[in-house]
C-alpha cells in the first residue's frame, strides 16, 4: 500500500482528473518559462480560463512550491483568493 496518495496509480485519474487537461497545463507552463513570459502571470490566465463564471473569486488557492513566495504574491493580487496556502518544502526556506 502507498502512503502518499499522489504517487499511488489507483488514484491518479481521481487525484489528477483529465490526464490531457494537466497535460495542457504543464505545457503552457514550460512555454511560458522557456519563452521568458512571467510563469505566475500564465497560472493566473490558466485559472482565470478554467473558472466558471459563477466563481468571480476563488474560495483557495495554494501555491505548491512557492519558495520566496514570489509567485503567491502574484497570485494573490490578481486572483484575490479567499485563502491562498504557500507551500516550500526546501531547506533553504527554514533559515
């Protein structure tokens, strides 16, 4: 048995939901990195394209791997969130 649900391939279509979709994401994501185009921007358009009408402002949003936090101000200031959870697990960031 797998403890992290994540890693465990039973769940990932429950976990990760349209394989394609996520896919899509990531794309966008690497394009916008290697074209030099501000990677917090590009996941505030992918939200924004991805969120009905009815949802005018996100209840959470949680920036997994946030380091300096950078990006969650970003997010932050243009998705204006109920709650946004900043998540690092690196070393660095303990200091």
């Amino acid at each position: 048995m797998i403890n992290n649900p994540f890693l465990d391939p039973d769940r990932q279509g429950e976990l990760y939901g349209n394989t394609a979709r996520l896919a899509r994401r990531s794309s966008a994501l690497m394009r916008a990195k290697t074209a030099g185009r501000p990677v917090p921007e590009t996941i505030v358009q992918l939200a924004q394209a991805h969120r009905n009408e009815a949802d005018r402002r996100p209840g959470l949003v949680a920036d997994i791997g946030c380091g300096r936090g950078t990006s969650s101000r970003v997010l932050a200031e243009q998705l204006k969130p109920q709650r946004l959870v900043g998540i690092d697990a690196s070393p660095a960031l303990d200091e």
